[in-house]
C-alpha cells in the first residue's frame, strides 16, 4: 500500500493534466457512468468547523476514491491550513486498499482544475485579466488554472488578510511568471478584468454586480453552507450560469439558493451542469453572452479523477 504525502502529489501533479482528468469526470457523470452519494458532512458550529465524508466511483477510468475533508475557516490563526484532506483509493475489483493520500494540496488542484475546465468553455477567448478573491490555498489554484487555460497578462488579488495578499503575490508571480497586483478593494480588484475568481470564506458576497464589465467569466468555489455565498444575486440572475451538479447545488449552495429564495431566478435560469458542457450537450460562451458564472461546491468525482491520475502517473 502506498503513502503519498502532500510533497510526493505536488511533484506529480501538473494543473493540464488534473483539467484533463477533471474533464473526463464530469463527461463520464454526464453519460451516468459514476457512482458517487451526496456529501455527508458533520457541521461543528462550536467550533465554526464541519467534516465531510466524499466517496465515488467512476466506472469507465475504474477510479475509486473516498476523501475525508474538514472546512475550519479560523484554522488560519491557529497556523493550521482552512481545508485539510486524506483520501483513501481502494482497488474496486479487490476492495483493497491501494493507497493513503495526503488530499489537503489535492483538494486545491482539483478545485482549481474544476474552474479550469469551466473557464475553458466559458472565459471570453481573449481573457487577458484575471482578479482573485481571497488568497488562501483555494485562490492560489484558481489563479494557477486560469493561466493554464487562457494567456493572462495580469492576476489582480484581494483579500482582507493583508499578510496573506503579500505571501500569495510573491509565490504566485514566481510560479506562474505572471505580474501580480495587490488590490486596494474588490471594486479595483474587478475594474477591467476579464475574470473573477472567488475563493474566500465570506459567507456574505464579495463581489458586487456593478464591479463587473461587459464581458466577464465569474467562477465561484468559495461557499459551500445553503446560507452562505460569495456573488450577490444581481450577478447570477443577469449571468448564464453553469454549476457542478444539481443534486449537491441544492443541498450547498447559497449562491444559486438565495437568489432561488428571494424569486430574483427560478431554477430553470441555470444554463447547464458542467457535464452537459464538455459533452456538448450544452452551449458554452457564445458571442452573444456577456456575464458568465460557474458555481462549485465541489464534488466527489474530482478527487478520485485526480487520485487516479496521481497513481497512474506514479505507475508509469
Ligand atoms: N468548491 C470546492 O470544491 C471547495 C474545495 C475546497 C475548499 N472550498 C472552500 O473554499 C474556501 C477557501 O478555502 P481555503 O482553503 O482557500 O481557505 P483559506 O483560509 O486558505 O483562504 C480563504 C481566504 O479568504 C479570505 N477572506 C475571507 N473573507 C473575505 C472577504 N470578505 N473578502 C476577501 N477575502 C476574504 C481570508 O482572509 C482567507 O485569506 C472555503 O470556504 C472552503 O470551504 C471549496
């Protein structure tokens, strides 16, 4: 059995390629080839912390992954990480256990490959300017898989940690080579920019629809409690709006159930699941389309697509 440490994944791992695996996820949960429960999760409100249990099964790459995640949004002043995970990967003919994976540094990739694949089919082509809110561990791969997909010139951050915005400018502009600009407020963070990324641990909107321009890809991974979100409701009901799955959307999220609550949209507003996009289903950008947004709560399919592809590359 194997042990694979944060160190051992991050060296494995290339954000292209988990957008790849990503991808193929959502297509095989499209054409019903996943297993895959809703999320349990233990919410600790003493202890403003929750643990989620996350197992599936994806038939057609025979990939099995269980991971167990906790979301403690004060761990940060303790210097302890928000978001902490193991995956187990069990054999799914044998039943055996293959493999114990530190999930924490899996946990962002995968996350930020979810927004990759998004991004793809609905960032404007010429996306030049990406703003980022928050700059936690989620935010650093949002960032990174937005460079993957579209040629940035320009990564905006803000977040109200100021020590936090001045680590993740300096580790960010010398992974990805790319300026980046500390935002004095999320209004200037938004001003021009062609995507907006939120990763933080709001539970009230941190982006307001009058920040956004003409043409603007939203991805919003932060929130994942029906009462909390990141975007206000203006900006999903003027968006063509893309989600992971409807059946953890409706227990999760704040960010398409408020604006559902308070009869700004109906369901029927949503655009598409992702897996109907890559499959080709559904439309992506058209020219047409100015404001887009794609809402993840994050599902179990990315992380044994992106444990597979951990093994699998261990393997060659
Ligand atoms: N969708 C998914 O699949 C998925 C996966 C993992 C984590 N998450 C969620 O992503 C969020 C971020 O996780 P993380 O591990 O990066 O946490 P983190 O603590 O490392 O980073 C979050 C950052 O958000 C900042 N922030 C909080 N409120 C803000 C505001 N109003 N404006 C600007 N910045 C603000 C904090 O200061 C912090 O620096 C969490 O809520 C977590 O639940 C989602």
């Amino acid at each position: 059995m194997l042990i694979l440490s944060d160190q051992d994944i991050a060296k494995l791992l290339t954000m292209e390629e988990a957008i790849g695996a990503v991808e193929g996820a959502f297509a095989q949960l499209r054409r019903g080839k996943v297993m895959m429960p809703t999320r349990s999760t233990i919410m600790l409100p003493k202890y403003n912390g929750s643990i989620s249990f996350m197992p599936s099964y994806l038939e057609e790459s025979g990939a099995q992954a269980t991971k167990i995640i906790s979301i403690y949004p004060d761990n940060p002043k303790r210097g302890l990480p928000t978001t902490a995970a193991w995956i187990v990967v069990n054999n799914p003919e044998t039943g055996q256990v293959e493999a114990f994976m530190d999930g924490t540094y899996l946990t962002g990739v995968r996350t930020g490959a979810v927004s990759g694949v998004a991004a793809k089919y609905l960032a404007p082509k010429d996306a030049r300017v990406a703003a980022v809110f928050g700059a936690g561990a989620q935010a650093r791969n949002q960032a990174w898989a937005a460079a993957t997909v579209r040629k940035l010139d320009e990564i905006r951050v803000y977040d109200l940690f100021k020590p936090a915005v001045d680590k993740f400018a300096a580790d960010m502009e010398a992974r990805l080579g790319i300026p980046i600009v500390k935002a004095a407020s999320g209004e200037e963070a938004c001003r021009g920019a062609d995507m907006v990324l939120t990763a933080t641990t709001s539970k009230t909107p941190v982006v307001k629809r009058k920040w956004l321009g003409d043409k603007v890809h939203v991805s919003a991974i932060g929130a994942f409690y029906p009462d909390w979100r990141e975007l206000e409701t203006g900006i999903i009901a003027d968006a063509k709006v893309v989600i992971d799955e409807w059946e953890a959307i409706k227990l999760e999220s704040g960010d398409i159930l408020i604006p559902i609550q308070e009869g700004a949209i109906k369901e029927s507003h949503i655009h598409a699941e992702l897996g109907q996009i890559v499959t080709g289903e559904k439309e992506g950008r058209t020219p047409k389309d100015g404001l887009t947004v794609f809402k993840s709560v994050g599902i179990a399919i990315q992380d044994s697509s992106v444990a597979n592809l951990v093994l699998k590359k261990l393997r060659r």
